[in-house]
C-alpha cells in the first residue's frame, strides 16, 4: 500500500481543513462523480466540498503532477497575493503530497471563466498578469523550479528536460552543443551567452504556458484581477527562454498576448534557444548535445 508523503502543509489553510488522507478519501469518490458524469474524458482535478455541499479547495492530481509544480506555485503565489498594486492573483496553495504514482496540489477554489478570446479587456489583463509575473526573480541562481527539478518548456522534447541543471553554466552548454551538432548536420545555429542577461535580470519567472485554460476572471469580489492557475510548465530560467517560449507557440490565446507583451529586457539569445530546441524536437531526445557529466543526473 502505498504511503502519503506530505510536501507543503501551509500554515495559511483555512480552519478545520482535512488531513492528507480525509482528502485523498473525497478524491475518490469525487473523482468517480467526475468519470460518470464525463465518460471518457481524462479528468486532472476536482471540486472538494465541505459537509453542507459548500467548495473549501480545488484538488489537482495525477503522474505529472509534481511538488516542484506546488513549491513553484506556492512561492509565487505569496509574493503576488501580498502585493495590493500586483495585477494578477495566483491561488494560495494549502496541501501538496504524492500517493503512488500521482502528485496533488490542494489550492485555493477560484469560481470564474476562462478569459474570452473576443474579450480585448480580458487578453489585456492577461497580458498584464504575464508582464507582471516574468518580472519575479529566483530566489537563488539554479534554473528550474522551486526547490530544484526538470525544467518543463516548449525548449525541451514533451516540454520537460531530461535533467535537472545545477548552474546556468550547464543549461548554456546543452544550448550551444545542440547547436553545434545541428550545425555539423548541415542546418543553421547560433550559440548563446546568457552570463549577461543573468547579471543583470537574476533568473526569471518563466510562464511557458499560456493558453487560454490556464488564466480565469473571478465571479467574485477580488478586485477584478486576473487569476493564473497552472504552473505546471512554470520555472525560473535566463530571460532569453520566455521569447523563446513566444515564439514557439502556435496556441492562439499566447499569439493574442504576444502583441501586449513587449520584449524582455537582454533577450537577444532567445534566437539561438529556438534553434537549439529545433534540434533536439526532431530527434524526439533531450539527450542530443547534453554534457556527458549531466547524464548521471538524470530521473
């Protein structure tokens, strides 16, 4: 049988808010309403309720669910919910923790829609939050998530590196091998040097997901912000990765926003992460170009 292994217990949890396990309890039986009620649809979280029917939290799960993914979340969202001029609202984060094979974050419920394409107000908010939310800085100088992990951006083969890397220096020499190698292969590339973006910026927050699903307008009295709900695709890397992440995209909520976002500062290597990525996406491996000293590193 598997053990629950508690991650974050955040001390901000309303009163009288269930054990890991009580939830896991209604995680089943709210799971099984979920199925029934949508056959065949693959469902990545639920509604928990208290006794009288009333939501208390919305529980998301599964195996790509990951603690750096809360500790992430966590973290930003007591930076950005504690600043009253912020435009943006993330939701607080209460409970993390694995069982089996499956990670779950148990956060704050926020009752609203998704943004509307059509919506010029909504797109500029969003726009807005995104701006506001790349200007957060690392609280230390290791790319990827809070407290360490895979990276997970549009750079890497299915969004998620085969590493996770110690320095910047290490990231940087991925970047430039893959290029090297697709330029022996006979396609264009171009090295990158991100020391001076980092000198100057920090590493910074890195939405990596943009799509329409991940932002919601709040029905409720919160001041008209925009809520960011996922940060599953959400670390913190060299400036140079969120344009390069822009330009990837085909999603067209993210092309919407492109034109309110303007360029990062010191994002002149954001070319030369592209190329890179196209070398390592056809190939279908993270590993073309990794440092051969990284390999032992990996999950």
């Amino acid at each position: 049988m598997p053990t629950i292994k508690v991650d974050i217990d955040a001390p901000n949890k309303p009163p009288n808010f269930p054990s890991a396990d009580e939830i896991l309890q209604q995680w089943r039986e709210r799971l099984r309403l979920a199925q029934a009620a949508n056959p065949g649809e693959h469902i990545r979280g639920v509604l928990l309720v208290d006794g009288s029917g009333a939501p208390y939290a919305w529980l998301k799960f599964g195996p790509t669910v990951t603690m750096a993914e809360g500790r992430t979340q966590h973290f930003v969202a007591q930076l950005v919910n504690g600043d009253a001029t912020a435009p943006v609202r993330v939701p607080y984060v209460y409970l993390t923790f694995e069982f089996g094979l499956r990670g779950f974050i148990v956060m704050e419920f926020v009752d609203g829609a998704a943004p509307a394409y059509e919506s010029e107000r909504d797109v500029a908010d969003a726009a807005a939050a995104v701006r506001y939310l790349t200007r957060i800085r690392a609280p230390n100088s290791v790319p990827g998530p809070i407290g360490g992990g895979l990276i997970r951006h549009p750079f890497f083969q299915d969004r998620e590196s085969a590493v996770a890397y110690p320095s910047v220096d290490w990231l940087q020499l991925h970047v430039n091998r893959a290029s090297i190698l697709q330029r022996a292969y006979g396609r264009a590339g171009g090295g990158v040097d991100f020391s001076a973006e980092v000198e100057a910026h920090g590493l910074r927050l890195c939405p990596a997901d943009l799509n329409r699903e991940n932002f919601i307008r709040p029905r409720d009295s919160t001041g008209g912000k925009i809520v960011v709900l996922d940060f599953g695709a959400t670390c913190f890397l060299p400036v140079s990765f969120f344009r390069s992440a822009l330009d990837i995209s085909a999603d067209h909520f993210t092309m919407l926003l492109c034109s309110q976002i303007p360029e990062p500062p010191e994002s002149k290597n954001s070319e030369g992460v592209t190329r890179a990525s196209y070398a390592l996406v056809p190939r279908r491996s993270n590993w073309f170009g990794l440092p051969r000293e990284l390999k032992p590193l990996s999950k």
